[in-house]
C-alpha cells in the first residue's frame, strides 16, 4: 500500500518511467544503491530497474528503514534489498557491501559510505565503475575532499545541489519531515517553544521556516558569516551555541558537521532539552560522550532516551541522533523526492550517455536537466509559464542595446 501511495503521487517519475520502459536506458548496467529503503526510495529502484537495470539495494542508515517497504520490494518485485530497521553497525557496514558484490558499474549514495568502502577496502570494483550520483550535503563534503586530495577514482555527480534539489528537498522536504519525525517522537506543543536551529543552510533555512510557522520561537548558530546575516534578515535571532542551548526547548542540528553540539553545550543547556539530529550522521550530537559519561540512561518514549549528565543536567536524545525525519518520521513529503528522484535518475542516465568523456572529479547537474523536472513538475500541476520572445532573447544576449 505504501508503495502503491507514492507511485500514485510521483506524477515526474511516473512520466519518466513510460520512457525508461521503452528506451531501457540503463540495459546491461548493475547499480549498486545506498539509500533510505522507504516507500519513495522502493519507486526510484522500480524506476531504475524498469530501466533495464539490474540493482542492489541497502540503507544509508541504521535506523531509516521501512520493514514493509523492504519486504514488498523482496517479495512482491524480486528486488536485492540488504536493510532492516535498527541495524547494528556490524549488519550495516556487512549489507553495504552485500550490495557492492553486485560488482557495480553505477553507485547511487547517500551520505558517501557506498564510495568510501570502494575506495577503501574494495578497490578491486573500481574497474567496473563508471561513475555515480550523491544527494546529500554529507555525502558530497566527503566528495570533495577526496576530489581535492586527489583520490577520488570515478567521476560523480553533487545531485545534492541541483537547483530542484536543495530548494525543494532541502528546505520544504527538510523543514515538513524533520518537524514531522519531532512531533511524532515526543508529541509536545511546537507553539510556544524555544527552538534551536543549527546551521542555516537550506535543510536548517526549512526547519527555521517551519519551527517558526508553528508558533516557535527560533534561534538559529552558524558559522558562516553570510549565513548568520541571511538568517538575522528572515527574522531569526543569531547566537552561539554554548550561549542559545541555555534557554532552549529544542535543538535541531543540520549542517552536515561533527560535534556542533558538544557534551559542554549540553552541561550548560535547559534542564530537560529536547535533542534531535536532522543531519545524515550523528556525529552532529556527542552521542559517544552521552552514553560514557552520562550517570545514568533511562528510556522515556519509544523514540527518546533520557541522560542525566554529570551535574544532574536532563537532556532527552531523539532516535540516537539519527535522522531524525526518518528515524522518527515518514521522511520527506511524497511529491518532494518525486522531483529529487526524477534528477536522480536522469543524471544516472545522462552518467550512462557521457562517462567516456568524464574525469574522475565532482560535477554539477546539468541546467537542462534541472529545467526538464521543472517542467514535467509545472506540467502535472496543469501551469504554464511565459516564455522570452524572440526580440527578448536578442535583447538579453545583446551589451550595446539601449533601452
């Protein structure tokens, strides 16, 4: 049923799909997947393989799994899907690489892990690689530092920051789900509430819009000066962390950074604060810290665990510092990952089309196919849009045409 929900409401990959079937662009090729195995996720793998490809799927997370999509995509579509939720890190890092003895020619990642073990420990893979896709800010940090460190061995692609990406994903997908996933863990009044938001990125640039919207008041830290003002423009008080978790409900971190709340950010905070990670890792939190040195570890909610620290201070943890829209929530609206698996997908196949003429590096996503989901998502939504005139194209290339 799940399944059946997201296709009904994926109107961008459902177009693509009626191509892919008859084209099979990606006939002959394996891809090996590390993704959120949920319903959203199970359409984009569908898509792909109605593509002619034959692929490998695992979690990107230990605790993001949907047991019923997982099972459905086994049992109901034949599908190699390596995940479960609440895997230790032992089955987790053993199904990634379940799903890279496919022997890819295509990695599809999320958060960068799927690439790190080829490069570390896999090598041998690497001459079957053509190159891949990434979607997370996470992933792609990763990405580029291999890049510029010089060993990175395929090229990828950043779909993380593809125009339909992070201005829709990003902020409306990450601002809905990571509220979403808090209200489901604790069901406390948003209204009211003093909240956090680290990092003012799009994903906190969401969460902010959202928190605020239910009646929150919003804090937000950054370390990026330009940032700091964009946020102070939108209306968001702007302070450092040790200084805002003092009177903080809530704190939300998403920056795709470790340690931005450090174990004496927490020795200072509001007795009782509410933590929660939207952010791929939870290196984000001081989540090694909490469980050595905190006196004691109580269970509170299904989803929540309650530390007391070494000076008496209560600090409840959502879902371990996991993702927190996905460990605690539904993930991103349906008609959000439409638009993010539709670039997915049309990257892999523009991948497929141009690998003999890429380098091993990290490429943007191409404008046009940015512009092609736009305009298959304008077109499900019955809109149109203007378009230039002929003189309004010669006036906009033209530098010595008056007004």
């Amino acid at each position: 049923m799940r399944l059946n929900w997201a296709r009904d409401h994926m109107d961008v990959c459902g177009r693509l799909r009626k191509r892919f079937a008859e084209e099979k662009p990606f006939k002959g090729l394996k891809i090996s997947m590390a993704l959120h195995v949920e319903a959203k996720t199970g359409i984009f793998a569908l898509l792909l393989k109605e593509g002619g490809a034959h692929l490998r799927m695992a979690s990107c997370n230990p605790l993001s799994s949907d047991d019923n999509v997982v099972e459905s995509l086994r049992k109901d579509h034949g599908m190699e899907v390596y995940a479960k939720k609440g895997m230790s890190q032992e089955e987790y890092y053993e199904n990634l690489n379940k799903t890279l003895d496919l022997r890819p020619n295509v990695i599809i990642d999320d958060g960068g892990d799927l690439v790190n073990i080829v490069h570390d420990t896999r090598q041998d893979l690497l001459q079957d690689i053509i190159g891949g896709n990434e979607e997370t800010t996470t992933g792609v940090v990763r990405l580029k530092a291999m890049e510029k460190a010089g060993v990175l061995k395929f090229p990828m692609f950043d779909v993380n920051d593809a125009k339909m990406k992070h201005f829709f994903d990003n902020r409306y997908g990450t601002g809905q789900s990571t509220l979403d996933g808090i209200m489901n863990s604790t069901n406390i009044l948003i209204a009211g509430k003093s909240v956090v938001v680290a990092g003012y990125g799009y994903c906190g640039k969401g969460i902010a819009m959202r928190m605020k919207g239910m009646g929150a008041k919003v804090k937000v830290t950054e370390v990026d000066p330009v940032k700091a003002i964009e946020a102070v423009m939108d209306g968001f008080e702007v302070e450092k962390m040790n200084a805002a978790i003092r009177n903080a409900d809530i704190v939300v971190t998403a920056t795709g950074m470790k340690e931005v709340v450090s174990y004496d950010d927490l020795l200072k905070a509001k007795p009782n604060i509410i933590l929660a990670n939207a952010g791929h890792f939870n290196n984000e939190i001081p989540f090694g810290e909490l469980e050595k040195r905190s006196l004691e570890r109580t269970k509170v909610r299904e989803q929540i665990v309650r530390y007391k620290l070494e000076n008496g201070n209560l600090v409840n943890l959502v879902a371990d510092g996991r993702l927190v829209n996905l460990a605690s929530g539904q993930g991103h609206p349906v008609e959000i990952m439409d638009m993010s698996f539709a670039i997915q997908a049309l990257v892999a196949e523009h991948l497929v089309g141009h690998h003999e003429d890429l380098r091993p590096g990290v490429y943007s996503v191409p404008d046009t196919i940015d512009s092609l989901v736009a305009s298959i998502k304008l077109e499900s939504l019955g809109i149109r849009i203007d378009q230039l005139t002929p003189d309004q194209v010669r006036y906009s290339e033209s530098w010595n045409e008056g007004t």
